[in-house]
C-alpha cells in the first residue's frame, strides 16, 4: 500500500492520465495470492454454508471493533431487516430514518409492516439531525397513529453519527437505536468503534465497501445475547441450532463461506487501509479547503472514509467535466428518500427536507481507497479544479 507524501514532492512522476472513482483490481494485486488460498480451503473442506471461515470471522470481526457478537449475514439491507425482526418491528411502528441517504435505509423496514419516517440531516456532517429527529417524533406522537419503536442512524460516507444525544432521544420515548453501518465499519466515537455505538449495529460487505467482499454480505453487532440469538435464529429460517422446528418467522439471510474467506484476509489488512483512506482525505482537505465545501468531521469521531464527499454548485457540469478529463466521481444521493417513488405512500402531503433536498443537488464524491497514490490525488485536484473554472 502506497504512504503518503507530499503532492509537492511528485513533480517529475510518471504523469496520471485517469483515476477512477474505486479501483479494486490494486487491492486484488496485494491480497490476491492469500484470497486464493483460503478460497482453496473452502473448496477442499465443502462446508459452502455456515463452514469455519464464518465463525471464525464472527470472532475476528468480534475482536476488531469490540463487540460482544458479531453474526454475519447476507446482505448490508438483509442485516438492516433482520435486526429489524430480532427486535420486534412490525404493524404500527414508526421506524426513523434520515431523508438522505440510500434507499435500502427505509426499503428494509416497509416489508415488516412498519412505516419509515424521514427526518433532515445536518448540513455539515449530511448524519441524522437530532433536533429534526425529536420533532418527527413528537409529530408522530401527536398524531397517534404510529408507535415510536426505532431510531435508524445512517453513518454516512464513513463518518458515525452523533449517537450520545440520538440515545439519549430515543431512552426519553423507550424507543431502540438500530446504527446503519453500511460505510462506517471502521470509524470510531471517541474510543468506541462503529459496531458498540448503537444498541445493535448493521454493517455492509459490499465490494466496493471500506472491507469489501466478492459479493453480497454483511453483518451485525450487538451486545444483547437475547438479540444476537434472535439474529442467529432469523439468519437460518428461525431455526435454533440443527433442528428442523421453526421457531420464529426467519429468511435465508447467512453470509456464504467463500466470502467468508476473502473477508478474512481483507480483514487482516484493514487497519492499513483505513490509515491510508485518512491520508488520503487529509490530502484533498488540505488542497480543496477554502475553494469547495469539504468533508467535515466533528471533533472525537474518526470517518471510515467509504467516499469523500464535497459539496459544489452546478454538480452535474462539473461531474460530466471530470468525466471527460478522466477523473472517476459518484452522486450519492440524487434523489432524497421522501422523493422516492417507492416510498411515496409514506410520505405525508407537502414533506419537505430542505437540508436533504439540497445535498442532493450538490455532494460529488471524489475517488478515495487504500491504493490511491499521492500523484493520482494531485491529479484529481488538479482537474477539479479546471472543472469548476
């Protein structure tokens, strides 16, 4: 993996004629050989579902981030709505959710019956908004049609949400805190790391994810053995242990070996990447701060940096720009939750989300991961400039 320098330094380099927004063929070249390896394990050994790779990643995933249970599942969005069962959701219940973010958010609470509520975002750290979120809520109870039950955080980009004064809301209406994880694993609240924040966590293993499988998986974290069995059971169809009984109403939702296996030895490294994911967002911060709004991270957390976000006005010209000199962007997200087709019949007449509605005119996420070098960093600043000019 490249360290940082100084982008002053890489004058006389090879020059950069493109930089793609993610780049997983670097990381493959590292890890690859050790990937294959415990791949062939799997092959020999043929314990596909379930096999010792799983638990032994549980123990690992366990161990990096402190928490009690790590149970590894299927999917980021599979993980959001087994956590979601384990604790109970359903029929009546208001499950809170911020307006901007990705759809699987409020997509994994309408199947179980519940209603998403939307909530603004902050406009500096685009996390939940709590003084938003206590208004949402005290509507919801005004109303009385719904039942206040879950609080869903989303860390976006990375970065934790402010999850002290979300607790202490949602203890003040006896309501669960379910932290959505997909981009965080690996940041930290002080001394705690994303996976301990939340009541129970849902994390995502999606290749291009901070630790990033060959596929589909994902995981959750708790330290309530009652919720972790629960998930355990929900995982396998509601089955405990090797039986065949179904105890409770479950689904197919258990990480495959395989990936198991890669995660494994990407979990080995991961600590690395985020080092050098932190580099590389010090570096555009230190290049593009005073010219765009940067990233902002408040003071005691630590960002995952899944993507460096930037906000700019005519986004979508400057993102066809960078295109076409060669530089790799992504919108995350276009449209606000409440704006959603799929979503509309949640929605209540005239909702608006100012702070959501504008982020989505204006975030463009820059490319960052652990294999980015110094000079590609210049390279991308350099033409962000030229984009904007």
């Amino acid at each position: 993996m490249v360290k940082a320098s100084s982008i002053a330094a890489l004058v006389g380099e090879t020059p950069v004629t493109a930089v793609g927004l993610y780049d997983l063929a670097r990381q493959r070249e590292r890890l690859g050989a050790r990937i294959e390896d415990r791949i062939d394990e799997v092959l020999k050994h043929g314990q596909f579902i379930l096999g010792p790779e799983v638990e032994e990643l549980e123990r690992n995933l366990a161990s990096f981030c402190g928490a009690r249970h790590a149970i590894a599942v299927s999917s980021g969005r599979d993980a959001l709505t087994m956590a979601l069962m384990a604790i109970g959701v359903g029929p009546g219940d208001a499950v809170f959710v911020p307006g901007f973010t990705f759809s699987a958010s409020a997509a994994s609470v309408a199947p179980l019956g519940a209603t998403p509520v939307f909530v603004d975002v902050e406009e500096r750290s685009f996390n939940l908004d709590p003084a938003a979120l206590e208004v949402a809520i005290d509507t919801v109870v005004r109303e009385g049609r719904l039942q206040p039950r879950v609080v869903m955080p989303v860390d976006l980009y990375g970065l934790p949400a402010d999850y002290d004064t979300i607790a202490a809301i949602a203890a003040r209406y006896g309501m669960t805190v379910l932290a959505d994880a997909a981009q965080s694993f690996g940041g930290a609240l002080g001394n705690r790391r994303v996976g301990t924040l939340a009541p129970i966590t849902a994390t995502s293993f999606y290749p291009t994810k901070p630790l990033g499988a060959y596929g589909d998986g994902g995981a959750i974290f708790t330290e309530d053995d009652n919720l972790a069995e629960a998930v355990r059971m929900i995982r396998t169809h509601g089955r405990q242990g090797s039986g065949d009984e179904a105890l409770r109403i479950g689904m197919t939702g258990r990480l495959d070996t395989i990936q198991a296996a890669v995660l494994l030895v990407k979990l080995e490294a991961f600590a690395d990447e985020l080092q050098r994911r932190q580099e590389v967002a010090d570096a555009y911060t230190a290049a593009l701060d005073g010219e765009f709004i940067v990233p902002h991270v408040p003071q005691g957390r630590s960002s995952a940096w899944a993507l460096y976000t930037i906000r700019v006005d005519g986004r979508d010209t400057v993102r066809d720009r960078l295109a076409a000199s060669g530089v790799g962007s992504g919108l995350f997200y276009r449209i606000p939750l409440h704006r959603h087709p799929a979503f509309a019949q949640w929605v209540p007449d005239g909702l608006r989300l100012p702070v959501s509605e504008r982020l989505a005119e204006e975030v463009l996420s820059l490319p960052i991961h652990g294999d980015l070098e110094d000079r590609e960093i210049a390279f991308v600043v350099e033409r962000l400039r030229s984009a904007v000019s």
